[in-house]
C-alpha cells in the first residue's frame, strides 16, 4: 500500500442493510459445500507461502521502471500457468520512470555524525553536489504551512510527526501527509525537505515511499530519516543552537516514459465467463526490501486463491481473473489503467478485492455492493466465520487498485488483515521473508477462495457500488 489509507472517509460510501431480499440469494446448494471445503482448506498448507518464498527470492526488489520488474513479469506469466490457469495474459501500463542512485546525510554542526535516509519517490537530487543548510523543525506539515513566507530561505525544512500504531493502520493517514511537504517548503524558501520516517518502528531502517510536488512550486529533494535518526536530529535541535545538514542526493525522473504490464491470470467461468470476479495484488515493490510483505504477500494470496478455485469439480458461473498488478506504489498506474482498459466493461465486473496491507491475519469482511447483493455478501459473511473472520457492515474501501474502477461503480470487497506491525517493515530494507506466517497466508488465500469463489457463483448480480466519496 502506497497511498493514504483512507478507510474512514469512505465509511458513509457503503449501503446500509436494507431489507433483505433472502429468497433471490438462495445459493446453490454445491456452493456452499465448495465454500467450505475451501474454508477448510485455510488450516492446510495451501502453498501461499512458497509463491511469497519465490518471488522474494528468485525476483527480490522490483522497483517499477526496473529490469527486476520485467524478470517479476515473466515471473508471474510463469506462475499463473503452473498453477493451472486457463489463461494468462498481459495487459499494459505506462508511466514515468524514476530511478535512485545514492542518498547520504550528515549533521557536519554543531554535533558532527551521520544519518540514516532514503530517498522518498519522485524525489529530484541536490544538483550533483550536496546541499548544506541549517534544520528547521516542525511538528506537523500544517505548523509548516503556516510558517511565515520567506521564513525558510536557505534552509531544509524537517517534519517530525511520528505515526501511531493501530490494528487497521488509520495512523497512516494523517501522518504520511508530511512526506509530501516539500512543495508546502518549497513554499516558503526552502532548499529541502527531510522528515521522520511514516512507520512504527525503532529500527535504524528509514522508510521510502511516493511523495508529489505541487504544480508551479520548485521541486526540491525530500528524504526520510529513520526513526532513531529523527530522535537524534530532534534532540539536537532542541539543544537551541543551529544544526547543519549536508545532503546528498541522485535520484529523479530520467525523463523516459516505461511500459510495464499488469499480469492477469484467469479461471474461466462455466455459464457467464465474460463477467469476472477480480482479485490481486501488486507485483512491484520498492528498491529497498525484497517486498515480501509489500505486496509479494497479496500476489501469492489471491494467485493460491484462484488456483484453489481452479481445482474445484465445476468452475463457478463467472470467470476469477487474478491480476499482479503493475506500479501501485508510484502512483496506482496499474490499478489505473485496469480501469480505464475496461471502463466499457463496468457492468461486467462482478466484484473486485485486493490484498496489499501485508500478511497479517484477517480479522474483517467488508463490502460495498448494490443494495440487492448485501444478502449474498451476508452469506459469504457467515462462510467466513469459521476462518475467524467477522463481517462489518458500513465499512471499509476498495485497495488502491480496485478504487480507480470502483470509484466509477465497481462492486467492492475487503478483507482487513491485521496491520498492527505491517508499519514496522513498510517500504524499508527490513520488507523481507522472514516477517511472513506460512499459516497467516493459508488462512488468507482461504478466504479469498471463499470470497471469490460465492461472488462468482451467485445468482445474484452485484451492480454497482455505491458512490465513494473519498478524495484523491
Ligand atoms: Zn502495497
């Protein structure tokens, strides 16, 4: 996940209960029993892990614009077909490409020492040569914006807001805010932004992810410390004399625009197969870590999903089409272009999910479908108890690749997983196998199964969503 969490402000966007239309959901007596049997599925080895295992190790970092993110396409095309999908297909995704090179920092006054960063995305450099300049610090990016203009001529802006844990990841939000401040800095004079890392933690591991410039502003480099660092320069600006940074950065837009492909694997539907059930992940990652938890994790759980489907004695009335998604993190181009690809399509799509808030557990089912689907969702509801999963009516969102299409009507599901330490490891170096749970990732790839399975099987037609109203 890349862009702000935004779960909350779409709460109002979900169907409240209306009277239920039980009678026209009745489902077929075999798909229940199929739904179970893929619910028990969740307590074996269902083989998610192994999918996560190769493509953390056979791909690893697989930064969009990358020769990795090219070897992790042919990677999935591959997997897809071993894992018996009828069809396996590539779909194109074009967007700026951006590259890092290499990020140092140092307090060179009055404490002489060096920093942990990285570079944050979309980020230009320092010129070819470091910039020195004194810090001024922040709390939040609102205290920044409402510095006086001019107050920050010379300087590097630093914005020290720390982000709360939660279970759900709502402290994501209002922090990460301020890892687009540099045009709000720009603003006022300064020459760079750096900030505390958008993450838990206390490792010595700085977090990258997207940040954007405002239009007309000048763009100037913003990095991120890692949490220890914060503390560190915070601590030295309390001490009241000026703290001078030198910072060197190369990194930026090479200028050249890349086409990546979002890779789709497809059960075929056995009566409608022109209307899809979409489940996926995004195949790309940051450079930093091998992006086992960011989002090899949700390739692997909806790949294994599908495939489980694809074992059934009858495939489902609709079509499962499992996409890995291209770029989400610069940006959602995957998710973009999946919508505007098949805009024509909308009353095609029956449903749409994506697994992209790590491995945890999931704990939540949630939905937004037309009023006389709520039924159906119920039912899936009550398959998924038994994976300890409880249904929440009236909220949650679409994952950021299935909002741009949702956003124009496309039914919707999540299923929330326990994101407690998911910010711990978020776009850092620390993003690697070791932080997943085999049994985790079964008990996911079930309820995807279940899920999708239920949505494609359904008598009933899922409509349309109703309007989202969250803001880009
Ligand atoms: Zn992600």
């Amino acid at each position: 996940m890349s862009i702000p969490f935004r779960a909350c402000i779409l709460a109002s966007a979900i169907v409240a209960s209306l009277p239920s239309q039980a009678a026209d959901a009745k489902l077929d007596k075999r798909t229940v029993t199929n739904a179970t049997t893929l619910a028990t599925a969740g307590a074996q080895d269902t083989g998610a892990y192994a999918i996560v295992e190769s493509l953390t190790t056979e791909i690893g970092p697989r930064l969009a614009g990358s020769a990795a993110y090219d070897r992790a396409t042919k990677w999935a095309e591959e997997k897809f077909k071993s894992l018996g999908y009828d069809r396996v297909y590539l779909e194109p995704v074009s967007f700026p490409t951006w590259e890092r090179h290499h990020e140092s920092a140092e307090v060179i006054a009055p404490y002489p020492q060096r920093l942990i960063i990285t570079t944050l995305g979309g980020s230009v450099g320092t010129g070819g040569k470091p910039i020195e300049a004194d810090i001024v610090e922040f709390a939040t990016i609102e205290a920044l914006k409402l510095a006086p203009a001019g107050s920050l001529a010379g300087k590097i802006a630093y914005i020290s807001n720390r982000m709360e844990r939660t279970k759900d990841g709502h402290g994501y939000g209002p922090a990460v805010a301020a890892r687009s401040g540099a045009s709000a800095a720009a603003d006022k004079g300064a020459v760079a932004l750096v900030i505390r890392s958008i993450g838990t933690d206390s490792d010595r591991l700085p977090h990258t992810g997207m940040q954007r410039y405002a239009e007309g502003s000048t763009k100037i480099p913003a990095a991120a410390l890692s949490n220890p660092d914060a503390d560190l320069l915070s601590n030295m600006v309390r001490r009241g004399k000026p703290v001078t940074l030198r910072l060197d950065i190369d990194a930026g837009h090479t200028g050249a625009t890349k086409t990546e492909y979002n890779v789709i694997g497809e059960i075929r539907g056995r009566k409608l197969p022109e209307e899809v059930v979409v489940i996926g992940g995004h195949l790309d990652s940051w450079d930093l870590g091998t992006g086992a938890i960011d989002d090899a994790s949700g390739v692997a759980i909806t790949m294994t999903a599908g495939a489980m489907i694809g074992r059934l004695d009858k495939a489902p009335l609709r079509t499962i089409r499992v996409i890995a998604f291209a770029n989400e993190e610069q940006g959602v181009f995957g998710g973009r272009a999946y919508a505007e690809t098949h805009k024509a399509e909308l009353d095609l799509q029956q449903l749409g999910a994506e697994s992209d808030f790590g491995a945890g557990r999931i704990y939540s089912f949630r939905a937004g479908v037309a009023a006389e689907a709520v039924p159906v969702i119920e039912q899936i509801a009550r398959l998924l108890e038994p994976l300890g999963i409880a249904y929440e009516a009236g909220k949650g969102g679409p994952g950021p690749d299935i909002e741009p299409f949702a956003k124009v009507g496309m039914p919707w599901a999540q299923l929330a997983q326990d994101g407690t330490d998911y910010f711990d490891y978020h776009h850092t170096a620390n993003d690697t196998l070791d932080k997943v749970d085999a049994k985790a990732l079964d008990q996911q790839a079930a309820a995807y199964a279940v899920m999708a399975y239920v949505a494609a099987d359904s008598p009933v037609d899922f409509g349309r969503a109703p309007p989202l109203t969250g803001e880009e």
